[in-house]
C-alpha cells in the first residue's frame, strides 16, 4: 500500500525562502535497469543501462536532501493472503538545520526516453530534530509494469517544511526545473507538482 501521510497548514500561506539560495546538485548512478521478480525471471534482464539519480538541494533552506537518494521500482513479492506489486522505494537522507513540525519530499520519475512520468510526493509530520534523519518506510505504489520497466531517472528534493516555530516555508522551483529539463525540455512548473494517482481503468 502507498504509505503518504499530510498535512493540513490551515491558516498559513506558504512563501518562498527569502532569497534565491545557491543550489548544490548531486548526480549517482542508480544502478542496473534490471528489476527482479524473482524465481529467475526479471524485467530488463539483458539490459546493461543503468538509472540515472539526482539530489537537488538548497543551500541555507532547513532542511536539505543529503547525496542523492536511490528511489527506484522494485518488485515486492507478496504472501498467501496477498499479491506482490510493484512499487517505487527507496531510503531518503535528509539534513534538518532546525527542529521542524512536518516535512515534505518530492520525487520526479523520468522513463527511458527521458520523459517525466510522474511526481511522487511523501510527506512526515512529526517532530524532527536538527541533525540527519533517515526515512526508510516511504514507498508509492506503481500499477504499471510498463511503467517500472521503463523507469530510468529520479530527482529528489524537499519540496517545503513546517517549522517548530510555525513557519511554512516552500524551496524555490527554480534549480530543479533547471535540472529537469536536463531530460526533458517539455518540463514545465507544472508538472512539478504531485497528482494524485488512480488505479488503472479510473
């Protein structure tokens, strides 16, 4: 199951950092394009591409995403009550300058072609103290085989915080769309914003 939780900032209106921050861009290989499904069977098995990975962070904001994080689809087997499925995961290191109240993480999907295919979007409300924290249990489910085959690059950033003092406070856009369009130039403002995912045939 897809494991997003929100958050309602009733009453505030989120603003822009107040000065346009210099951003530190963090490129990894991914690794293999290969997607086991266990049983010796696996999506792209004579494949040797390998995913491209990408932190984008904004130096000075309250938190920072740290290198940049491995959210790839993967193929998690189910049990005798369940069917396996696919689904995007993957540990996300954060660097939290001050104590926040809620933190939000956005993930852009580009497929092979280099097309954005999605925006995933988690968001943890909860006391986070200053200091790097590590979010393990994050994960969206992905109904498309197609479509974690097909999975090639990421982008990772923290979208926006809420701080323990009660300020929201949004990253600038800038530098990732700037990133972005390193795959796709059809990038748009837009389309960096989440939508919310239907199961197929809705």
């Amino acid at each position: 199951m897809r494991k997003i939780t929100t958050a309602a900032f009733l009453g505030l209106l989120p603003v822009l950092a107040d000065a346009q921050p210099s951003e530190l861009v963090t490129r990894e290989s991914g690794g293999t394009m290969t997607v086991p499904l266990g049983f010796g069977i696996a999506l792209n098995k004579n494949s040797t591409l390998e995913r491209e990975r990408v932190g984008v962070r904004h130096s000075g904001f309250p938190a920072e995403i740290v290198g940049a994080p491995s959210i790839t689809c993967a193929y998690a087997s189910g049990d005798k009550y369940s069917r396996g499925e696919y689904v995007y995961r993957g540990p996300v290191d954060v660097l939290v300058r001050e104590p926040l109240a809620a933190i939000e993480v956005r993930v852009l999907l580009f497929d092979v072609w280099g097309e954005h295919a999605e925006t995933l979007r988690a968001v943890e409300v909860a006391d986070i103290p200053a200091g790097t924290s590590t979010f393990k249990d994050w994960g969206w489910r992905e109904w498309s085989e197609n479509e974690c085959s097909e999975q090639w690059a990421s982008i990772t950033y923290v979208a926006r915080v809420r701080t323990k003092d009660g300020r929201v406070i949004a990253a600038d856009p800038g530098p990732v769309l700037t990133e972005a369009r390193r795959f796709s130039r059809k990038m748009t403002a837009e389309a960096l914003e989440p939508k919310p995912l239907q199961p197929p045939g809705k």
